[in-house]
C-alpha cells in the first residue's frame, strides 16, 4: 500500500512540476512573433504648443521589427536617418523606447506603446519629449502597423483548407466550427513559439494523406470527429480564457482524480 502511495505521489510530483514549466512557457508570453518588415502609420498628432513643438505630420514609415521572446527591437526608417526602439513584449502588448541626443544638444526621449490584434496588423501611442535647455516639448501620435508582403494563408487542397487537413477532412468543410477553433488556436499559439512550429510542420507534411483516405470513408469520419473533441474543447477552453487558467483547470482535475482514486483505494481497504 506504500509502494502505491509513493507512485502516486511520484506522479503527482512530476505532474505539477511539468505543469509549471508548461506554464511558465505561456504566461506573459508574447501571443504573436511580430518580427519582420512593418508599415507605420502616423496620424492624430498632437502637442502642448509652442513654435518649437510642431505637430507630427500623418506619414507612413517602413520599420523592421525584431523580435526574441519577450525581447523586441523596432527601427524605424525615417528620412533623417533610422531609429532604433527596444523594449519587452507581453502578450500582444510591445513597450518600447528610444532616447538620443541630437546636433543641436537637444535630448529626445520616444515611448508608446504598440498592441498587436493580429499577426499582421496593430495600433498603439507614441509619446515624444524634447528637452532643449530648461524647455520640454511633448507632443505624441496614434499609429497604425500594417505587416508588408503578407503571405496568403496555406491551402489544404483536396485534403481540407487552411492547413486544418484532418479536422477539415472530417468535419467536411473548412468553415464548420470546430476546424475553426482549430484554426485559430494554431494561428494563436502553435505558430509562435518553436515546438508550436515543429509539429505544425510535421503536421502539414504528413497529414493530407490521412486526410484524403478520412475524408472517403464516412465511418471513419465519425470516429476522428469523437476522436477530436478533446482537442477542440481543450483548444476552445485557451482560446477563451487562456493558457494560465487552462492549466489551473486541468491541475484541479488531475488533482481530484488521483484524491478520487486514493478515496477509493482507501474505502476499499
């Protein structure tokens, strides 16, 4: 009965330990990889007044975003040279800054924050200081990011679309529900972090086979759709309330599983 006991606990050790890592790989962490060439637009500027404090004028700027985690770097390509940002990511928020000292002495001091709403698309505030002396301009602007060259999205062919090819073959249309929640929960999580990528690239490389011999075959259609509400409810359960309370969710069910368990055992004896 010790031997049981200590098993058990073994597992429920490893359970939490690896939950926790699990965790910590998700929470804060960035929802999207933004790295890549941006379009960034300036409008809505504003200042406190002052000749030597002009309006920022509606212009848009190619910028290249680098980003490493929860670490990004944002250089902008204006006409009088480029600027260079650096700040933190935590989900789809990107704190950034920039601070130099111009010819004239002039301090300038650049901050805001961008919010990613996709993978290619985004707002946010930028707000400027200017020292000159013992007088400050502040002045700021709205910005809109706009991803260049945006790729079309995959294709799935006869197999299913969308690169959801086993969920479209047996759903029977890339459109129904659940391929969606599918859909999105890749788009969301798997394809911004490296394991995400890995087995999204497996996953496209050897499902439509699979796919195309579900999709013939009505019984078999049947089985995976059962076969994949897990999946689905796990995915919809992230998609709405996030990863951390997924994880708390599925720590209190493991948790009252194994007492279950050791009740039972404990009944019994």
């Amino acid at each position: 009965m010790m031997g049981n006991n200590f098993k058990l606990r073994s597992v429920l050790i490893l359970f939490v330990v690896s939950s926790i890592f699990i965790l910590a790989n998700f929470v804060g962490a960035a929802t999207y990889d933004a790295t890549g060439e941006w379009n960034l637009s300036i409008s809505n500027g504003w200042t406190d007044g002052g000749d030597n404090c002009p309006l920022e004028t509606d212009r848009t700027l190619s910028s290249t975003i680098t980003q490493n985690g929860d670490k990004v770097t944002v250089i902008v390509h204006d006409s009088d040279g480029d600027i260079t940002f650096s700040g933190s990511v935590t989900d789809n928020n990107y704190n950034i800054s920039a601070f130099w000292i111009e010819d004239d002495g002039n301090e300038v001091t650049v901050s805001g924050t961008l919010i990613l709403s996709s993978s290619t698309s985004g707002t946010g505030q930028m707000d400027i200081s200017i020292t000159e002396g013992a007088i400050t301009c502040n002045k700021g602007m709205d910005i809109t990011l706009t991803k260049q060259d945006v790729a079309p999205p995959v294709s799935g062919g006869d197999g299913g679309g969308g690169g959801c090819f086993i969920a479209t073959a047996a759903y029977g249309s890339l459109m129904a529900p659940h391929v969606k929640i599918l859909r999105d929960f890749r788009d969301r999580f798997l394809l911004h972090n490296s394991v995400g990528k890995g087995f999204t690239h497996l996953y496209y490389t050897y499902s439509p086979p699979m796919a195309d011999f579900i999709a013939k075959h009505d019984n078999l259609r049947s089985v995976v759709r059962v076969s994949l509400l897990p999946i689905v409810g796990v995915s919809w359960v992230v998609l709405k309330f996030g990863p951390a309370t997924t994880m708390a969710l599925i720590l209190l069910l493991i948790s009252g599983f194994i007492g279950f368990v050791r009740f039972r055992r404990k009944y019994k004896t």
